[in-house]
C-alpha cells in the first residue's frame, strides 16, 4: 500500500511517496517557483536526484510532473498511479469545523475556502494542492489533515482570550495552534521511548525551528499550546516577534508612519531572531563558530531560550507536573546551547541534563540527553509530520 503525501505552498509543492507495509519514503521532493519563471522539480528516489526545469504555471501541471516523475522509466518508482492508494494533504487551518484528519469532499473544500480568511498565507495554497490532485487522480481517496486539529482538545480556558465572548462566537477569534501534525507525532514517539502509555504521560514538546511552538500533551491529548489565533503568537521565532502586547501595533504605527499591512510584514518578516540579532533569522549563523562574538546573537538565542524555560514551567503547572520534555525540528534537535539554556536551573521540576549526551547528541535519532537521576526525561526525537499524514490518511481512507 502506498500513500502520496502533499504540502503545497503559494509557490511550492513537497511530496514523499511512503509504503505503508513498513513507513519507508519510496522517492520525494520538491516543486519550487510554481507560478514563477524558472520553475523546477526536484525529485529523489533510488538513491539518486533528478532535476526537472519546465514551466509549471499552476498546481495541476506541477502534480501532473510529479506523478510523471513517480512513473517515468528512469527516475520512477511505480508502474502506473493505480498503485498509489490515496493522497494525504496537509491543511494548515481546519477552525473548530474539523477536529481530526477527513476525506475530502465538497462539503470540506468548501469549509477549507471559509477558513481562508483565518489563514491567507496557506489555505489557499492546500486548497489547490487538492483541487489539482483531484484533476489528475480522478477516483483516488484523498484526506485532509488538518495542523490545527491536535489542539482542537484545548480546553475553553486555554485557548479564549480576553475579548468580548461574543466575538469569540461571531468572528472566530481565539487560540488554535499549529505544529499539530509534530506535536502528535513526537509525544506518540516519547511515549514509546520510555515504554509507557501515553494515556499516563504527561508531555512537554518543544517543536523549535524558524516556526516554533510549544505544547502540554496530558494523557496523549493536548491541553495548551503556544501559538494562538496565527502563528505570531508564542515564542521570538525566525523572523517572528511572538507575545508582544498589542498596544505595540498601533503606537509602530504613529511611530513608524506604517499601516497595518506594513506592520505585520514588520512583526511576521522582520522581527525575532532576524530583528534581534540584526545578522539572521538562522540559528546556525546565530550559534556556530565564533557567532557569539556578535553579543546580539547571543542576546537573542538567549531570550529564545528563556522563553522556552518559561513555557516549559507554565506547562509543567497546568499539567500538575511532567514527565518528559521533547525536542524536535531544526533547532531543537540540532542546538545544544538553547536546550542547555532552556532547561538550566530547573532542578526544582526535577530536570536535569547530561551535559556530555546534550553535547554530542546524534544527529536524525531519538535520544536521551537527560541525566541518570532527572526525574523528568528529556528526548530529543527527529519529527516526521509527513508520516504522520500518511498515517492519517491511511485510517481516514480505510484502506
């Protein structure tokens, strides 16, 4: 059996093919500049890549040159598109219409197109990611899975703000989250790693890379999370300012002579790491080699890293305590310094890190970087949302 996973983008498309019998990545890859001149397919598989440059002006011709590729006699790696199952779509924003991955229908495009304006940026890019896998695989299943569905258990408390309840119910203004897809998968992983029930854990998951959320998984569900209403909201990110009172907004305004658009470009694309530092948005230029001779760099690692610390203990209160903490994606599993600097004087919540297994943790496994006599464990866990996808729509299709 196997699955086509896609995550489409306003101008991008990735793709992993997975054989379900035993979760391996038979061949994937990457669309760029769709829509664009000098677009370009990416694909690998056989251990080998091969580049495709031609024209993609919309999502169908870039689907219709992915399944060419899955099937062409070089580079494929199935005879005909029979034998693909059915197709997983990430779909960023699913609102409180979906809490867990659906077949797509009509019914759901169409909630998919009244969520567009809860999130422009994606939305509309998954949409058509679907729309065109529909044209070109007429009769092939295909599931939505929904990053903001994880968080969809949230209680009222945790996910309303202080805003006027009305408006809560009349313009959908609350917390969502997103990383849905990684937080499940890596608290799922934990849960193995340690050999326990997840239904008797309760979980810190750490999602850190240019996007970063922070989630309480209590009993395999989660509880809170970081980002809220958008992905703005939570911790300093890449180029992302995170929690910032909202007064800021209006007095940047006067201030800096922007208007509203100008402001969130300002807050979403030049904030953060970028806007602290002054150098990157990237923790590797941030933290490498003699990167801290620059002190911004260090301030700004730094202020990443407390607010982790603030979350994790903020997570620990509303669960009644934790019992592991996870870091995944690109900084949290890559970064020794942030996961020193997040869990350092934590003694109080039983935390306490192996300085040598932080240190030299191994790249793309699981691993314990927690010491002998922490009470609570600390894993480091390479995150897999695509799989997570194929697994989803795997149940979803029932095949």
């Amino acid at each position: 059996m196997k699955i086509l996973v896609i995550n489409a983008g306003s101008s991008s498309l990735k793709y992993q093919l997975i054989d379900m019998e035993n979760e391996s990545v038979i061949a994937k890859g990457l669309c760029e500049r769709i829509g664009i001149e000098g677009s370009v397919l990416t694909h690998k598989a056989h251990g080998k890549e091969f580049v495709f440059k031609e024209q993609m002006p919309n999502h169908e011709k870039a689907i219709q040159m992915v399944l060419d590729a899955l099937t062409a006699d070089d580079c494929g790696v199935v005879k005909s598109m029979n034998e693909i199952s059915a197709v997983g779509h990430r779909v960023v924003h699913g609102a409180e219409d979906y809490n867990t991955s659906v077949l797509v229908t009509k019914d759901v495009l169409d909630c998919c197109k009244q969520n567009i304006e809860l999130a422009p940026l994606h939305n509309p890019a998954n949409i058509m990611g679907i729309e065109a896998c529909q044209k070109v695989m007429p009769g092939t299943p295909m599931v939505a899975v929904f990053d903001t569905a994880f968080h969809a258990t949230m209680p009222q408390e945790a996910f309303l703000y202080g805003i006027p309840y009305d408006d809560y119910k009349n313009l959908r203004i609350r917390k969502y989250g997103f990383h849905g897809t990684s937080h499940m998968f890596v608290s799922s992983e934990a849960a193995k790693a340690l050999g326990k029930d997840i239904k008797d854990l309760k979980i810190i998951t750490c999602h850190l890379g240019n996007g970063s959320s922070i989630a309480a998984v209590k009993n395999g569900k989660c509880v809170d999370t970081s980002m809220g209403f958008t992905p703005l909201e939570g911790l300093p990110m890449g180029t992302r300012c995170g929690n910032i009172d909202a007064a800021v907004v209006e007095y940047l305004m006067n201030k800096k002579n922007m208007t509203i658009g100008e402001t969130l470009n300002y807050l979403n694309k030049k904030s953060g790491m970028l806007g602290l530092s002054g150098v990157s948005s990237d923790f590797r230029d941030l933290t490498e080699g003699n990167a801290f001779d620059n002190p911004r760099n260090k301030l700004a690692v730094d202020i990443f890293a407390y607010r982790i610390k603030g979350y994790i203990g903020q997570y620990a209160a509303v669960m009644n305590g934790c019992d592991c903490i996870v870091f995944t994606a690109g900084v949290g599993e890559n970064t020794p310094y942030v996961r020193n600097m997040a869990l350092k004087d934590m003694e109080y919540l039983g935390v306490k890190l192996d300085a040598e297994k932080n240190t030299h943790c191994p790249r793309g496994q699981a691993y314990d970087i927690s010491a002998a006599d922490s009470k609570v464990r600390v894993l480091v866990i390479p995150t897999n949302e695509e799989l997570v996808i194929a697994r989803e729509t795997k149940r979803i299709a029932k095949i």
